[in-house]
C-alpha cells in the first residue's frame, strides 16, 4: 500500500480486509468463524450490543451508562448515546460546548483513575518487541511532560443523519435512530501520537497501530468482540492522530474519553477511540471488528459482503428545532452549518420553498480553522403557513448533497438535503 492509500481511510481499510481474508492481517480476538455470523447478522440489520466485564482497573459506573446531565433541552438520549439539539448551538460560536456534545457509547463511559492509568504500548513494531505482559508505559504525568498540541477537529458518528432514511425516504434502517446531532466540533489539546510511538520506540518495519479503549466489551450476536479498537496505518498514525486530554480548554469528562482519548482527524468517529488503555504496534497487518465488520454498507445497491465505508459526506443543519414556530410579519435570520470529511465548504444554498428555488447564504467565519462553516440567510415569509426549509453545501471537492442519498440497511452516511419544517404564525 503507497503512502496516499494509507492516509485514506476508505482504502485503507479494503486493503486490511482483503489482507485479513487472506491469512495476512491478525486479530486475536477475531476468528473467521465470527466474521460469518456477524457478517450474516448485520447483512439483516441485526447486531445489538451487550454489556460484559469492565477492565481490570477500571471502576464500574456508578450510574446510567452516560455520567454527564442530559437536559431535554440539549439532549435528545437513545440509551447509552444522546444527540446534541441543534437548537442549542444558538449564538455558541464555532465549538461545541462540551455540556451539549454528543455521546457516542457502546456499552457505558467507565470511570478512570488518571493517577492510576497507564498507556501500555506493545507489538513487534517496536524495539524489543515488548509485550502485553511487560509494554512500555506512559502515565498521565508522562504524557503532560511531553511536548503539546492543539488542532479543532470535527468527530462524528458514521450514522449521524440514519433517521431521514426512514423519515425522507421511507427506507428501513437500524441502528440508533440519529437525527443531525451526532457530531461535535471541538479544540483538543494533547500529545501527538507520533511523539508516543517513537518514544516507545517505533521501528522502520511498524505498518500499523490498534489503540484500544477501558470501556467494557462488546457483544454482539452471542459473540464476545472485546474491548472496542481499530487500527490505523502507521503513516496516519504519525500524521495527525492526537492523544487528547483537553476538550476545549479544560479536561476530558468521562463521557468523552477521560483521561486520554484518541482524536483521527477526517476519519469516521470510531477511529476516535475514547478511554485508550493500549496501543498495538505491529510489524504485520492488523484487523478489528471495527476496522470493517460493523462499518460496513448493506443493501441492494451493494456487494452481498458488504461495501467499505468511506469517510463523511457533505451534510447541513439549521440551528432550528425540529417543527420550529417562527412569527409572521418579520425576517428571519436562519442559521446553520455545514461540514464535510473531505475538507472545507465553498459555499452554502439555501432554499424556503421546498426545494424550488435556491440562494446563496452568507458564509460566518471560515470553515478551514472551524472544523465546519456556519453560515446565515435573512428570510422574510410571504405569510402564515407550513414551510419546507432546505441547505446544501459543496465542499472543497466539488461534492455537494444530493436529494436522495444510496441506502443501505445500516443507515450509515446520510449526505441527502434534509427537509425542515416551521410554521409560520
């Protein structure tokens, strides 16, 4: 694989499936056995998640498998996830506060001694080959001393937008019934993953890393898939991969990954493993569940195996509530934001009447340094009544979101314009 394909995602992880079916790609944890059951449970849209041991040294929650509040007026909670109301990033600016980011759980946030915790690095892409029995560490101390970092990232879930399938287009999907709100845009602060690997000792012949988290294992379909890990190529794990242990000026929450969490800029939110306890470096290739099996599309218009995902489409949303009121005989500033896994948005369109007529909407700062565009459009309604309120981006690529985006069964990658109602009054 060239360096180019190693930076993207989407090829990158053909090739370690391909590698895996082969015999040349390893998980321990992971038999083929596993690969067909799960393989036939999520072609049919199953694959629900089951709670079992935490890790050793790692304290049981004391409560709900998410710690932080969730108030209904910033939260709407699926269980062990909650989404972010749009509605609530009114006047915010370009981050996310944290008490609004979303939470992305699949089994429950664990609760971590900083003090206590280690990050344990082992494989035979370091020197030494050290092992899990005796890895090289780092403690919370250890990572504060080394050199730090800040970059503003977006980290959003591959389902982010699965309820419009069903909604807009009437498709069934499973999986957590998302609306736009699984995805946050915050500024990390950390240790480059770079910086660790080669203090660990990263040897010329690593060709991937597989950072793990201390939440508890996951089962799906009767099968124990331990802990939730992915691997990464070693040249994205030595490009802009951090070791966050700052959201936004302060210390991760537990929710979010307490003390030290994973941050893969432009990747689907799995590769953002939260909680990280150890890394993997390896000389040979590696393969996770989570590196294909359960980001996988399903459907009509795909392969009976399945097809790779790839990274994020270009979405939009209205800082609005869903069915929102607004008052007749005003204009109306709508605001919002757009964003994209390829990069930065050109521009914004906005559309009042269903979808007919489209304008241009004013960019409001600049999505390069934001992680996403927000942007404005002065709307003055002809009179009471139902409206349809549309936007669509085109980002950096030339990409922009179509009607109707491909389904799949597992709902991944909605990127369709998605129709707002209000009512005028």
């Amino acid at each position: 694989m060239v360096e180019h394909e190693a930076l993207d995602e989407r090829d990158y992880d053909r090739a370690r499936l391909l590698q895996w079916r082969a015999g040349l790609a390893t998980d321990a944890r992971f038999t083929r056995r596993d690969l067909a059951r799960l393989v036939a449970g999520l072609s049919l849209g199953a694959g629900a998640g089951a709670l079992a041991a935490a890790r050793p040294g790692v304290a049981e929650t004391p409560a709900g498998p998410i710690l932080k509040p969730l108030p209904p007026e910033l939260f709407t909670v699926f269980g062990t996830n909650a989404e972010m109301r749009w509605e609530a990033m009114v006047g915010a600016g370009d981050l996310v506060p944290v008490d609004r980011f979303f939470v992305r759980n699949h089994t429950r946030t664990p609760v971590v001694d900083a003090e206590a915790w280690r990050l344990r690095l082992f494989g035979t892409g370091l020197r030494g080959s050290p092992t899990e029995q005796a890895p090289v560490e780092f403690s919370f101390a250890d990572l504060h001393r080394l050199p730090a970092e800040s970059i503003t990232a977006f980290v959003e879930c591959a389902g982010n937008g699965r309820t419009f399938f069903t909604k807009q287009q009437g498709q069934s999907v499973s999986g957590t019934a998302w609306g736009m709100g699984a995805i946050g845009v915050a500024r990390w602060r950390g240790v480059r993953l770079a910086t660790v690997l080669r203090r660990a000792g990263l040897t010329r012949a690593a060709v991937d890393v597989q950072p793990e988290g201390l939440d508890p294992d996951f089962v799906s379909g009767g099968i124990n898939l331990g802990p939730v890990r992915r691997p990464l190529p070693i040249a994205k794990a030595l490009d802009d991969v951090l070791l966050a242990y700052e959201m936004n000026g302060r210390p991760l929450l537990p929710d979010h990954g307490f003390p030290v969490r994973l941050v893969v800029p432009s990747w689907i939110g799995i590769a953002s493993i939260k909680w990280v306890g150890r890394i993997e470096v390896s000389a040979s290739p590696l393969f996770s569940p989570w590196n294909t099996q359960f980001y996988r599309l399903f459907g009509p218009n795909h392969p009976a195996d399945g097809e790779l995902i790839d990274r994020q489409v270009v979405k939009s949303a209205f800082e609005l509530p869903w069915n929102a009121s607004l008052p007749a005989g005003q204009t109306h500033v709508l605001r919002g934001r757009s964003w994209s896994g390829n990069g930065h948005i050109r521009h914004v369109e906005v559309s009042t009447d269903g979808g007919i007529t489209w304008r241009r909407a004013r960019a409001v700062g600049r999505s390069e340094t934001a992680g996403w565009q927000r942007w404005a459009y002065p709307w003055r309604p002809d009179g009471p009544g139902a409206y349809s309120l549309s936007a669509r981006a085109t980002d950096v690529t030339g990409a922009t979101q179509p009607a109707q985006a491909t389904y799949n069964t597992l709902g991944y990658l909605f990127g369709a314009v998605v129709a707002h109602p209000v009512t005028i009054v």
